[in-house]
C-alpha cells in the first residue's frame, strides 16, 4: 500500500514537473523550439549508443560517433528503420538501463497483420499526460470546460488507449481528470446510443472509419441521440465525406490526432482542421521520397519518424509507412509547430453482417491479439456470409493446431451461419503501394 502511494506521488511530481509551460510551447518562435527539439535528440543519441544493443553495434560497425549527431538533419547519418527490422527483433531496440527494463509493453493494433511489440518507460508515459495539454488546448475550446467535461472511448477492451490509461491510474491520482466511459466496437449499435444518452459526454473517441460508419448509420435511420460537442478520431482515417457528413448534418466539429503505439505523440488538429500540428520537440517527422532522401516542404512521401522521448524501444529514422508532405506554411491559428498536410492513412473496411449490424477490424483483431502463434492474418469478405481467412504461421502444423479455434472465435463475432474457408500461407503479399489491410469487404455493402 505504502509503495503503491509513494508511486502516485512520484508520477504526480513527475507530471506537474513537465506541465509547467506546455500549452505555450506550441506558440514559441521556431529557433526555441529547434533548440528544444535538438537538445532531446542528442540526449535519445547519446543514450541509444550507450543502451540500446541495435545502436551500439550500429554505431561501432559504421564508425559513427554518437557526438556528432546534434541536429535533425544530421539524423541522415543513421540507416532507415523499417517494421519488419523491429519486429524480427524486438528486444535489441529496448534499452538495457534501468528505465528500459521498467517498460511496459505494448502491442501494435496489426494493421500491418504483423503485431509487433513496443516498450515504452514510466517517466516517458507519465510525461506524455503533460505534454497531453497542449492538445487539450484545442478540445477544451470546443467544449468550454477545461476539467469538468465528459469523454466517452468507443474502442476494443485491450486497446492501447486503455492500457495507457490504467497505467496512469496505478501511477497517479490527479484528481481533475474528466469523467471516462469506454465501450466496445463489438457492442451493438443500439447499446452504444444508450450509453451515449444515459452518459452524455462532452466528447466521443474512436476510430475514425468507426465514427464515420457510426454517424451514417444515425443519419441513414433518423436516429437522434445526445450530440457530443467534440468527436476526436485516431487509430485510422476518416474520408472527406464522412466528415462533412459529420460536420454539416450533425454540426459536431470533428478533430483528429496522429500517434501510433511506436511514438504516442506525433501530430494533432488545431481549431482549423486543416492538419497535424506536429510534436515537433517530441517526436520528430521527416518526409522521404522513394529513394530515401528527405524532400523539400510541400511534396509527398512516405513519413519517417524519431521517437525523443520514450526510453524503452528506441527508435530513430523509423518508416511508420504513411504518406503526407510538410507544409511551407504556417497555420493561421498561430501556432508554430509545423504542419502535416494531405496524410494518406489507411481507411480500413468495414464487415456488413446480414442483420444490419457491423464489425469494425479492430474487433477481428481481438481474436488474434493474444495468439502468437499467428505471424500474419488476413481476412477477406467475399459475400455478407462467405469470408477468407488467410494466416501466416511458422509452419503447416501449427497452422492446423489453432485453426479450429480461431475459427471459433470468429464465428461469434460474424454470425455462426458465416461460411469461413481457410488456407495457410508461407507469407501474405502486399497489393499496390498502399498498407497492407488486414481486414477487406469485397461485398460492396455500405452505408
């Protein structure tokens, strides 16, 4: 008991001791936030070279000397960094220091149909609830409350989101957080929009082809609930005309914020929606062409990021895989942190069952999060009750031991009627220059 309250003291020292000065740093002339941004990538440098297995072997086979990295510009002396290189090796990217082995694991959402673990420290996640201000900057404008307001999560029950949060639980008791509910994308439609009335929150977080699909389905059947003054979507996209839809026939204005488990802060909207203010002093993106060399603000590439605060994986010249550009201009709301324009997310498919209800890819992921017997996974839509589901297992025989109960599972999440042919694959190839989408509807079922 003692111990448990000497942590919450500590993870409250620790956050008021970075809050101080976060809702202004958006704001900052460009030479302070340059500064900020290159004194944390020497320190992650320097503590790379000196922790993290990958990084000292790197730096020593190729003669790098850790010193001369103290700009961005200069993080193009390192290799680029690609998932699969991660992911065939997790544990030489974690740091061997003493706030490496106090990670927290975390697991990648599969929207490659590659899982992949991430570790991130305490202090780095306690930090991140300071660094949280200057997004809440933005939502407590919309809803005129800055403590006090309500927040619904409609997610999946081991989602990333929930993990963080009961780690700030465990290591804090700050008292002014809002009020939280979550439910889950396997929940029907109807129970969602009890909760949401019985609740009433202030703001909505999901994923945005869920709040896309959501919000469609209310307006296709004239459902009216309690309207939230804020929805926040992540996780994937949301398409122009889901959000319009959103915007102009349910005037609820729509905001969207950009992580992924391998950097928790990347970008986030501002009250013009016009695109992601980056993090830039946290997590810093640059923008490469098919070659890998950085291009010039304003083109499109693919986007590559150094993660400047987490000290468990550390990972620095890192391919997230999305495809944005950079904007030469400055947003007008006066903030200064750079701005990413025109980003390529993935919009996932989304599975029409014959009873009108849908399931989102994040609740297929459910069945395979935990198995990790599975590589990689796909599953295909054919028909609303004939799908394809191909796995990539270390060999045929495992395939066969788990296949009975994936099977299983699945079954009770799209109907026992659905008709599901298996087949076991040695890899799954990606199509066309996109993300690979573990989860496609080829039935043409919409809303």
């Amino acid at each position: 008991m003692i111990r448990k309250l000497l942590n919450k003291f500590y993870g409250n020292a620790l956050v008021f001791a970075n809050l101080r000065g976060q809702s202004r740093v958006p704001y900052l002339p460009e030479e302070k936030l340059g500064e900020l941004r290159d004194a944390r990538l020497k320190e992650i440098v320097k503590y790379a070279a000196e922790t993290v297995p990958y990084y000292r072997s790197l730096f020593k086979e190729r003669g790098i000397d850790p010193h001369v990295i103290k700009r961005v510009e200069d993080l193009d002396r390192l290799p680029l960094l690609d998932k699969d290189t991660v992911c065939k090796s997790p544990h030489l990217f974690v740091s061997t220091s003493r706030n490496g082995q106090k990670s927290i694991s975390f697991i990648t959402s599969g929207t490659t149909g590659k899982p992949l673990e991430i570790y991130h420290d305490p202090k780095s996640l306690l930090a991140n609830i300071a660094f949280g201000e200057r997004e809440r900057d933005v939502i407590t404008r919309f809803c005129g409350d800055k403590y006090g307001y309500k927040e619904l999560f409609i997610g999946y029950s081991t989602s990333t989101i929930r993990k963080v949060w009961d780690v700030y639980r465990q290591w804090t008791f700050i008292p002014l957080r809002p009020e939280r509910l979550t439910l889950s994308v396997i929940e029907p439609v109807e129970h969602i929009i009890r909760e949401i009335n019985r609740f009433g929150p202030n703001i909505i977080l999901s994923y945005g082809s869920y709040l896309e699909t959501f919000f469609k389905i209310l307006n296709l059947q004239g459902i009216r609930i309690h309207l939230p003054q804020v929805l926040i979507y992540g996780g994937d996209s949301m398409t122009g005309e889901g959000r319009r839809l959103i915007e102009e026939k349910f005037g609820i204005p729509v905001l969207s914020i950009y992580n992924a488990v391998e950097a928790f802060k990347i970008g986030f909207f501002c009250e013009k929606r016009k695109g992601f203010h980056l993090h830039e002093d946290l997590c810093h993106v640059k923008i490469i062409d098919a070659s890998g060399q950085r291009v010039a603000n304003g083109e499109k590439g693919e986007v590559v990021i150094s993660n400047l605060i987490n000290r468990g994986t550390i990972l620095l010249n890192y391919r997230l895989g999305d495809i944005a550009s950079i904007s030469s201009q400055k947003c007008s709301c006066g903030r200064t942190l750079p701005l990413l324009m025109e980003l390529e997310g993935r919009v996932e498919d989304i599975i029409f069952l014959p009873n009108g209800e849908f399931v989102h890819p994040r609740a297929v992921w459910e069945v395979f999060k935990e198995r990790n017997e599975i590589l990689q996974y796909q599953l295909i839509q054919h028909e609303q009750e004939r799908f394809e589901l191909r796995l990539v297992t270390v060999d045929s025989k495992i395939h066969q031991n788990v296949i009975n109960g994936i099977l299983s599972d699945l079954r009770h999440l799209l109907g026992e009627s659905a008709i599901i042919e298996s087949g076991y694959y040695e890899e799954l190839e990606r199509q066309g220059s996109g993300k690979f989408r573990p989860v496609i509807s080829l039935c043409g079922v919409s809303v």
